[in-house]
C-alpha cells in the first residue's frame, strides 16, 4: 500500500495543475489562489479561510480563492502545490507542524523544505479533551486508563503523523505504556474528529484549542490539558507542564508559495502576507478564534522549518513513528 502511496504523490508532483497563470503585480492587485491541504473545518482550512477574509478586507489583495485538497496528513496537497504552483505569483499554501509530521511518517517524496516558505503565523496550543460523560476527570485519570489497557484507549485527532497524533503518543509514552500501539484513529478534518468525540466514540481527543473552544465552553466537552509551556490567559486547562508531565508542543501553522517563486513575485507576496498579519483585521481574527500571534518573516521562518523537521524527525523516532 505504501508504493501505491508514493506512486500516487509522485504522480502528484509531476502532472498536478491547478490551471493558475503566474501574474507579477503588486500586492495590492494580486489575485490569490490559497490551498488548505486537508477537508473543511480543521486548522489548515480555517487558517486560509481567515488569511482570505483579512487580505481582502485590508486591501491586501485584489481577489482570495481558498481551496481544499485533503489525503495523507496534507502531503496529497503539498505534492499538487509543488506540482502546480512552480514560479507561480498568485498561489499559496497553508500548512503546519502536522505535515511536517505527516511527511516523515508516511516516508512521502515530498515536504515542506520544498516549498517558499512566505511567514509563519499562528502558533497555538493543542488541547486534550475528553467527552462531557466521561467518568476521566483529570490527566492523572487518563494515564490510569492508558496504562491499565493502552489498546482499548482510543484516540482520535487529525492525520497521522501529525501534531496531535504526536503529542497522543507522547502522553501515552509519559502514561508508561508503548506508543507504537497507541489505538489512534485519524481524521483529515476537525470537523469528523469533533463528530467522534461528540458521538462517544472516543476516550480522547487532540486539537488545537481554537478548533473546540466552543464545544470546552458549552460544557459538551472537557479539557484536561494544554501543551503549551505555560498557562495562556483565558483558558482554564493547565499546560501539561504544571501537571508534572515533561512534554510542550505548539501547533504552528504558517504559509508558502511554490518552488521557484523569486526576485519581485517573491517581494509581492511576502508584502501582502507581512502587511495582513499586522493589520487590524487580522489582530481581530486572532483575537475571535482565541490563535496566540506566532509571526516570522520568511528568512526566520525558513530556518525554523529546517530545525523543526530534524526535531519532529527525533520525536517521532523515539515513539516509534519513524525509522
């Protein structure tokens, strides 16, 4: 199965096309395709959707086309985009640490390395959460349950490899069970994850906080932690951290354009980009979905994804989800 995998995102790679011209302009009248590689209502989808309202309603852009291409931790997408968007102006790419994850776990042709990285973001924490029936009321209660029968604890979040799939097995690990056999059932979107956890059909659940902040607050939910490394104002759940477990992980996400894109293509985008996420627009849309402002322009960023593929390369060796 894997071969037909790599066979599908080469193929991918070599004829995807999304029929995009490249239009050299100013940031002002570009007229932007973004692709969020992964189903509608997680985090990559609500990312390109707010970057389109923001760089729209600040004039950042003349037109925002979002369009979602789920499969493979993102790494069906991201191998469309490489394919398609090669010395492209008007085309985008929202992704994050899950795909950096995804890529090394799925031993995919392709990664983030690959890309033009643009801006980081967001960076938010991710959140562990139980259904509201659960009789699990605290983390402690989780590592009993984990430890007692770690294949009968089943989790769920979005794609394999990725940021919730890790810090699963890193609790797992921290619970004194095995994480190679951690019972993790993967969704592409956060709204199927959501579905599942709402439906009693999991004893745990990860996501980024902004994805289920609703759900934590209406009680039908209940959050037992974060991973961040120290308590964020306004969310009740304690960082793992303060709970006497060793492990932080943020959920960024950020954006690219494809490979190749330079000299002024290149200057129009990172303007546009740099100029929404410090407009008021932008701030307001932080702000509404609870994302904690984790911006870098792209020379920073580009050195923060070589340094976090080798550190995620690391972590999921050590759990077992990578040679």
């Amino acid at each position: 199965m894997r071969n037909y995998f790599k066979l599908g995102i080469l193929a991918a790679v070599v004829g995807g096309t999304l029929g995009l011209g490249t239009l050299q302009a100013s940031s002002q009248d570009l007229e932007l395709t973004i692709m969020a590689p992964a189903g509608a209502g997680g985090g990559w989808d609500s990312a390109s959707r707010s970057m389109q309202e923001a760089m729209m309603a600040s004039g950042n852009a003349k037109s925002v086309q979002v369009i979602n291409v789920p499969g493979a931790g993102g790494t069906v997408g991201l191998a469309q985009f490489i394919g398609s968007a090669k010395g492209s102006s008007n085309q985008l790419f929202v992704a994050g640490i899950t795909l950096v994850g995804a890529s090394i776990s799925n031993q995919s042709p392709v990664d983030l390395t690959e890309v033009t990285p643009i801006a980081r973001l967001t960076g938010d924490p991710l959140v562990i959460v139980v259904p509201k029936d659960s009789p699990i009321k605290s983390m402690d209660d989780l590592l009993a349950t984990i430890k007692k029968d770690v294949a009968t604890t089943i989790w769920v979040g979005g794609s394999a490899g990725g940021a919730d799939h890790i810090l699963a097995a890193l609790v797992t690990k921290a619970a004194g069970a095995d994480p190679s056999k951690i019972n993790y059932v993967a969704y592409s979107g956060g709204g199927e994850s959501l579905a599942a956890m709402l439906g009693g059909q999991a004893t745990a659940g990860v996501s980024g906080y902004g994805e289920w902040e609703g759900q934590i607050k209406s009680g039908d939910l209940r959050a037992l932690a974060i991973s961040y490394p120290e308590p964020i104002e306004g969310i009740e759940a304690k960082p793992l951290k303060a709970q006497g477990l060793d492990i932080e992980l943020v959920n960024w996400r950020g954006v690219f354009a494809g490979p190749g894109v330079e000299g002024a293509d290149l200057d129009a985008l990172k303007s546009a980009v740099e100029k929404t996420v410090k407009s008021a627009e932008w701030q307001a849309i932080l702000k509404a979905r609870g994302w904690t402002d984790y911006y870098a322009p792209s020379d920073e960023f580009k050195a923060f994804i070589g340094s976090e593929t080798e550190r995620v390369k690391t972590i999921l060796t050590s759990i077992g989800l990578a040679n």
